[in-house]
C-alpha cells in the first residue's frame, strides 16, 4: 500500500516535471526587452545558452553513451545488429543519424524552437502593454511568426518525414 502511494507519487512529479521547465522557461523569456534589445539579440542569447549547448552534448555526452551501450541496446549501434569496437567508425557511423537518438537532450532543442516561436508573440505583448497603436512593426511580427511556423513546419515534415512519430 505504501510503496503504491509512492509509486502514484512518483508518476505524478514525473508527469509535472517537464511541462513545469517549460513554464519557468516561458517566465524567464518574458523578461527580455524587445523594443529595445531586438530579436537579433535575442536569437543570439538562445543560440549560446540552449543550441551551443545541445550541439556540444550530442557530439560529446551523448554519443560516448550510445557508444557504451551497444552491448545493451540493439538501437545504439549503427546498422542496428553488429557492435562497432572502433570509437572513430563508430562516430562517422552514427553522425548522420545522430539527431535521431538525441536521447534527453530533445529538451534544449525543444526549448529553443519554442522561444523562437514565442518570440513574435512575446514583442507584440510588449507592444500592446505599452498601449502602442497597431502599426508596421506588427505586421512584421505577424509574419515573421508565420514564417518560423513555416521552418519549423519544413523541417520537421520534409527532412525528418515520418521518422519522427516513432523514433523520437
């Protein structure tokens, strides 16, 4: 009975726990300026805090534990049945398909997408807090976000196509 409790207990914090990273991430975005800043500078801060940092971990954290665990999992090697001993092979083996197992590092790459798509809202709440009245520089927000649905469309849809629904 008890250790049922903590089991609910544990699945409930866990089920929480990422939507609450993406909530406080979202509080700490709404602190930026963007009038005066500007998105360049914006996309600049996500860019050496969430992208530098996905890239750095999939090629070095991520891939030593695909690595060291094809002994145990049949996904981490690179043709899927045969174990490649050679790191070097290893690594160019797997680089093309490395976006595909990026494992828990989805998070940062999530993080990122979101922020660009919340950017164009975030600037245009600014704007109407101010009380400014509707003018060019909304326009440009609006198509800028539609144009980041666009990217964010196309590469999810043509370059990883329908291996996204069951290898993420």
């Amino acid at each position: 009975m008890v250790l049922e409790k903590k089991n609910n207990l544990l699945r409930c914090l866990v089920q929480i726990g990422v939507p609450s990273f993406f909530y406080l991430s979202g509080c700490t975005v709404t602190f930026f300026n963007c009038e005066r800043k500007g998105f360049c500078k914006f996309l600049f801060d996500k860019t050496v805090s969430l992208l530098l940092p996905f890239i750095i971990l999939l090629h070095t954290v991520l891939m030593l534990r695909l690595y060291m665990a094809q002994d145990y999992e049949d996904f981490t090697r690179p043709d899927g049945i045969n174990i490649e001993n050679d790191f070097g092979v290893y690594y160019m083996k797997m680089w093309p398909q490395l976006i595909m197992k990026m494992s828990w590092l989805w998070f940062l790459m999530a993080l990122y997408l979101d922020c660009l798509v919340v950017y164009p809202i975030l600037a245009w709440t600014q704007r109407r807090y101010k009380n400014e009245p509707l003018g060019f520089q909304d326009a440009q927000l609006a198509f800028a976000q539609i144009f980041i649905f666009a990217i964010y469309a196309y590469l999810n849809i043509f370059l990883l196509g329908d291996k996204t629904a069951y290898e993420w």
